[in-house]
C-alpha cells in the first residue's frame, strides 16, 4: 500500500449547508510532503477534516464518493480509531489544547487510547523533545507563548506516532522565523520517520524548500494537483489565480515566457539567482537575441 | 504626526518590553512595524492609541501627550484595527458596525450616514451594507474591520497583523485599499506585520523592533539589502529581494516578482545590444 | 513528606464537622492556624483579597444575624464557623493542585472521569476567555466608545461587548468538542492515571482527624 490517503471523487455538504467540496479527486503518497492552499472558505478545513474521519463521521451531512486512509474507506469507521493513523493538529491552536499544563496535555490523549504509564511517560518525553519543549513539562499552557502552544498541540498529536500528520494553518500564528523552523522540524520528522506530512499554508514560501505535491483548492473544487511544476502551471494559466502562485515562481514564468525556455524547478531564493544568473551571462542573450531575430 | 520620546514599558517587574524607544512619525507614511514574537512591536502600537501609558518617557499625537488619556480620546485622530476580526464586530449589519464609532462618538446621525457610505466605498464593501458581519469571508471582516476604523476619520491606521490567516489574493484585496487610503487621503499607516514581501511592496519605511528597542529605521530596500542580521531579529529576506540582492548588487530591489523581472529583461535586453 | 490530595479533601470535610462540634475558643485558634497555614502555602496578594472577601461576607452574615436575632454570641458563633469553613477550603486550594484533586475525586470518591475533566476546562478556558474579553473592550474604546455617561447606554453598550464574547466562546467549545473527538476521550480504553497512593503520612493523619472528631464529638454530646 503506497498511498496513504486517496480522495475518490469526493463531495461533501455539512449539515443545512451548500456543498463545500465537489468531486475533490487526490492522492497522497506514502512519505510525501503536501501542501494545500487557496483561498479562505474554499474548503480546505474540510478536506483535512475528511482525512481524520471528522468528515462525514462527525458532522453527519451528506457525501458522495470515498476517502480512503491506509487503503480504507473512513466512512462509519470510529475516529478515536483513525486518529492512530491520521493524527490532525486543528487550525485553532488554544482552543484544541484540552489541559492545565504542558505534560497532562499530551497525556491525556495517551491515558485516553489505553496506554499505560510507564509507556506514556516515555513517549510523551520522547513527542516533547521532538517539537523542543523539554524541559517546560510543568509549564502552566498560559504561560507559553503562541509558538509553543501551537508545538504542544504538535506534540500531543505526535505522541501517539501516526504515520500521517495533517496540519491545518499550523504557521499562522508564528513569525518567520518560527515558522520556518516548524517546516523545517516536519520535514526532519518526514525523513526521519518516513512519516506523512499534510499542512494547510497560504505563505507558499515557506514550505516550497520541502513539499513534494501541491494540492489548490478553489471553491470546493480542486484548481491545480500534483508536483509543484505541474501544479503552479496550471494556476499560473488562470489569471486569477496567478497571485497565489509564490513569488519565486512568478518570477520564473515571467522568465520562461521571454526566454522561451524552462528555467528548472525552484526551491529557494539562492537556486533561483543561480539559475538567472547564467542566463544573465552574455552567452545565453546572445544565443536568445539570435534566435530571436532569426 | 506622532512622537514617541523614551518611552520604557514594564508589564512585570524589571521586565522591560520596551526599552527607551523615540520615533517620530510624519504625516502620510506608510510604515511596516516588524520584528519576532515578543519584540515590543505591538506593545509600541499600543502606547500610541493610549491603550497602555508608557512607565517612562512619552508619546505626543499632534503635539499633544498622550499621558493620562484614554484610547477613546484619541479615536478622532489615531484609529486601531486588531489582529482577530470576530472579536471587534459588535453590531448587527454591516453598516451598523460601520456606524458604532461616530455615533458613540456623538456625531450627528446624517453625518455619520455619510460617513459609513464613504467608508464602505473605500473598502470595497458597499454591496455588503445589509449584510450580517458574522456571514462575511474572512478577509472581507478583516476590510469591515478598516471601514470601522475609518469612520473616524483617523488621519493614522495602525493595523496590527491583519493579513494573518489569508491567502495572496485577500491579501492584495485589503492592502489595495491601505495603499489608496495612504496615497489619496494621505493617511498614515502603521502596519504590524510578519510577511516580509508585504514590506518590501508596499511600505516606505521599516521599523525593526528587537528586545524592546528599534533595531533598524529606513527603507525596506535598505533593510533587505544583505548587510543587516535578520535572522537575529528574527526576519526573513523576501524572495524577491534576495534574488534582486544576487543579480544586481548595490540596487535598490524593486517592489515585487513582475517588477524584478522587467529589470531583468531590460538587463538582457542591453547587454545582448552592448556587445 | 506530602499529604495526598485525598487526605486534604478529608481534612477539610472533617473542619467543616469541627465547626459545629468544638467550641468557640478552640474555633478562634483553628482559624488562625489556618490563616497562618494559607500565608505561608501562599504569600501573595490574592491570599489576602480572597481572606478578605471571606470576612466582608461573614461580616454581613453576622449583621444580618444580628437585625433579625439580639443573640449576639449566636450571630458571631456563625460568622466564626463560615470563616473556619471557608478558610480550609482557602488552604486545600492553596497547597494543592486543582488536577490532583479532581484525580482524588474520581479515584477515591467515584466521581465519573467526564465531570472532573469539565471543572479542569472550566480553568483551562478562564485565561482565554479574560483575553479575549480585553481584546473586545480594547476594540471598543478604540472605536470611540467610552466607558462614562448614563448608566443605560452603559449597559447598552456592555451588551455590544457580551455578544462577540460568547460567539467566540461557542467556537472555542465547538473546537474543545472536536479536539477531545480526536483525542479519544470517552473511549472505553481508558487507562487509570497514575495512581496517588497514601504514604505513612496519610494515615497518621487521617487518624489524627479521626481523634479529634471523635473527641469534638465527646465532648458536644457526652
């Protein structure tokens, strides 16, 4: 089994709604670092709601189709079972954080699936180190900042080791800084553990160094799927589309359409000086302005 | 405009978020306000509207100081729009909400119907009038939430993190409508902010704040120009810029990806003709 | 060596009984013994406005005894009884975490989990919910609104202010509902928490609370 989540044209109304997914048709492999974006209220709440059963199991509503997690359909299945493969950190951070203080937060949810201590203990040390909150167990939650409120509901979700991890505008609270290092954390998780990494994000910047897929939902339907060339060519066709594909890509479609030429897949700021770099050298503009002229 | 001199803030004992900061702030600028969580940027946006009274120093408005003032004092001439819009949406409509301020204020009923017409307009949002706040899009609660401020008629805006949360077309929605406020009213802006391409697009100064005190004052250019240490404060170099920084060392970088771009074509351009 | 949460709880339901089997002057000496106890669990600000909160109270309960009996040992016996209550439950919420006692309450008292997990939310959420209510007010006076004037559109305008609060609080539950969803809470799995097991300590009290009962007792009704 080599995806790990498969949306099977999937629909979705909540309860007395109009429907907020349509025909929503992805897959997400083993391993992968994808990254979902578009416009607020488009649905991609949902969507990770659907990956951790919530959707349809909690809310009732209707739904077409099938999500398939670990090759099974969620439909009926309960959530407190799905949540040991598919852990979800929701995008309001305080409020999903249930306890008084750092270490009965992520306890609880271990207590909670049956483990015992002397095997909770260890792995809620273990979740902490992971996120770098060792040392705050005893930490009162009012009195961590929001960046290390928003890793403690990371930790509680790591804690019981799911093999997909999906989080929903996870930076939105976070200076650059901080959210650069939460990216940076997840993809050392995803190596290290070959674990499946899902985030929410607008600010494509940031996780353009470390995602492998793009999925770009616009009112409930999917815009753009799949590797992030693929992907940020099918948004850049569509002019109004255009301002959610990153700068870095901008700049690189702007340049591929003068220079006629592909100009390779960007990841940070120092590839994409590199490459214009040679093409600013006099060789390429002559070869261009010759092939140009005849 | 405003003056901020040696103004200290403690918030606990010998924890000092601000640490003799002095800015003064001309009319008709377009400042972002940057630095990491905890820096002292919001706790400085909040001295200037009189929510918090500096332990020491002290904030002038118009020449006027600020000490012993409240935030409702100083509505007519410094507006403040917060981070979380659901938590400032205290009416029924669109327009009522639009209206709270002048009429708690006591402005008469007619001028405060102009007042929410034009503060509508200028947000973009006049269609949305009758609307329910609560049924509106993130982004456009985010714009009600300027229109509210505006219906003050403020001669400054201090927003603090409003394009959290929203993706790159809202954004450019609400920021058009600061741009436009800025460049044809003339009002001040003050823009709290972590997303460092906004900075370098739209702002015309740069204030760093780091430990309570102002790290760098200037042009974004200048900040994201290569010699300052933003990873200590915290910040990142906007994409644009650090490409901008590699290709043409020792120019100002332009504003966005479609301005680079035309400088790199110009440069192709001239350098294929050159030779 | 620490007392468990439970022998506290058991400390403090014992003074309760105390307050209506030992006599006055005994009473007096216990309720100074647990002021003491309080300031020095706790020698902050808050001790003090919570003793003296307590004393407004029992001070209005004796007055009010007063207006309406002439006993005046009666009225001043109750003042002094609540004030010997109250100040135990000060003392037991003084030295003891709120998390170890709801855990002694479910484990020595059967209180079903679900309840003691609410009273711990309760706590969770009052940080938040006084943020997020400084926020809206915040919001409020910087739109112009300011807080003097007659007294019905102050309250006119402390309802503007409730509204958005108690949205936000419904999200902030709605998201509380969903979080335990996935966290498993009410899942038959459950494990029992590390247990707080009595230590020599414990028991040594727990008889000495049981003499003196027994003695108060003897003494009331012998």
């Amino acid at each position: 089994m080599n995806e790990a989540v498969v949306f099977e044209c999937f629909s979705y109304a909540y309860p007395k709604t109009e429907p907020v997914l349509n025909e929503i048709e992805f897959v997400v492999p083993r391993g992968s670092f994808t990254v979902i974006t578009g416009p607020s209220g488009a649905g991609k709440s949902t969507i990770c709601r659907a990956m951790a059963g919530i959707v349809p199991n909690y809310y009732g509503g209707r739904s077409a189709g099938r999500v398939l997690v670990d090759g099974e359909d969620t439909a009926g299945q309960r959530i407190a079972d799905l949540t040991r493969f598919v852990g979800l950190v929701l995008d309001d951070y305080e409020s999903q954080l249930v306890s008084l203080t750092v270490e009965e937060e992520i306890l609880f949810g271990l207590y909670n699936r049956g483990l015992a201590p002397a095997e909770a203990l260890p792995a809620m040390r273990k979740a902490l180190n992971e996120v770098g909150l060792t040392g705050k167990e005893k930490l009162r939650l009012d009195e961590l900042s929001g960046g290390q409120r928003q890793r403690l509901a990371i930790a509680s979700v790591l804690a019981y080791k799911p093999d997909v991890l999906v989080l929903d505008e996870a930076a939105s609270a976070l200076d650059p800084e901080g959210a650069e290092s939460l990216y940076r954390m997840l993809d050392e998780l995803r190596r290290d553990y070959n674990l499946t990494v899902i985030v929410v994000e607008h600010e494509l910047a940031y996780v353009l160094p470390y995602a492998t897929q793009m999925l770009a939902v616009v009112d409930g339907r999917v815009a753009a799927c799949g590797a992030l060339d693929e992907a940020f060519s099918a948004l850049w066709t569509k002019p109004e589309l255009r301002a959610l594909v990153p700068d870095l890509w901008q700049i690189k479609f702007t340049m591929e359409a003068y220079l006629n030429r592909k100009l390779g897949e960007w990841r940070t700021a120092a590839e994409a000086a590199a490459a214009l770099q040679t093409v600013l050298t006099k060789g390429e503009t002559e070869e261009y302005d010759q092939r140009r002229t005849g | 405009m405003i003056n901020v001199e040696q103004v200290d803030f403690c918030y606990k004992r010998n924890q000092k978020a601000l640490n003799q900061v002095s800015l003064t702030i001309a009319p008709g600028e377009f400042i972002a306000l940057v630095g990491r969580n905890g820096s002292g940027k919001t706790t400085l946006s909040r001295v200037m509207m009189a929510l918090l009274q500096p332990t020491a120093g002290r904030v002038l408005v118009d020449g006027e100081s600020l000490k012993g003032k409240k935030p409702s004092d100083v509505a007519g001439t410094v507006g403040y729009v917060f981070q979380n819009p659901d938590l400032q949406i205290l009416a029924e409509t669109v327009a009522e909400e639009v209206a709270y301020g002048p009429a708690a204020k006591g402005v008469a009923p007619e001028e405060v119907k102009r007042r929410v017409h034009r503060a509508l307009e200028l947000t973009g949002l006049a269609e949305l009038a009758d609307a329910y706040p609560r049924t509106l899009s993130y982004g456009q609660k985010r714009r009600l939430a300027v229109a509210a401020a505006l219906a003050l008629k403020p001669r400054v805006l201090i927003l603090d993190e409003i394009t959290g949360g929203q993706d790159a077309i809202e954004k450019e929605a609400v920021l058009s409508v600061l741009k436009r406020l800025n460049e044809e009213q003339g009002v001040t802006i003050i823009l709290i902010t972590h997303d460092m391409s906004t900075v370098l697009r739209y702002a015309g100064r740069a204030i760093v704040m780091a430990q309570g005190s102002v790290a760098f004052d200037g042009a974004p250019q200048a900040l994201f120009a290569g010699s300052h240490p933003l990873a200590e404060w915290g910040l990142s170099c906007p994409a644009v810029a650090a490409v901008a920084g590699a290709l043409l060392p020792g120019e100002a970088a332009p504003a966005d990806a479609a301005a680079l771009c035309q400088v790199l074509i110009e440069k192709m351009r001239r350098n294929g003709s050159c030779n | 060596m620490q007392l468990t949460a439970f022998s506290k709880i058991v400390a403090t339901m014992a003074v309760t009984l105390w307050a209506f089997l030992l006599p006055a002057p005994v009473l007096a000496g216990l309720l100074l013994l647990e002021v003491l106890m309080l300031f020095s669990a706790k020698p902050e600000r808050s001790s003090a406005l919570a003793l003296a909160s307590l004393l407004l109270f029992a001070g209005l309960m004796v007055g009010l005894q007063l207006l309406f009996s002439d006993d005046v040992v009666t009225a001043f016996l109750g003042g002094l009884r609540m004030m010997v209550m109250t100040t135990s439950f000060l003392c037991m919420f003084a030295t003891t975490r709120i998390q170890d006692i709801t855990q002694a309450l479910v484990e020595k008292f059967r209180l079903p989990r679900e309840y003691a997990f609410m009273l711990t939310a309760a706590l969770r959420f009052i940080p938040d919910f006084l943020a997020d209510s400084k926020a809206t007010l915040d919001a409020q006076s910087c739109r112009g609104y300011s807080n003097s004037g007659n007294p019905i559109r102050r309250c006119l305008a402390c309802l503007a202010v409730v509204k958005p609060l108690v949205l936000r609080a419904i999200v902030r539950s709605e998201t509380l509902a969903l979080s335990l969803e996935l966290k498993g809470f009410g899942g038959q799995a459950h494990q029992t928490l590390v247990l707080q097991p009595l230590h020599v300590a414990d028991y040594a009290f727990l008889l000495l609370l049981t003499l003196v009962t027994a003695g108060g007792a003897v003494l009331r009704f012998a």
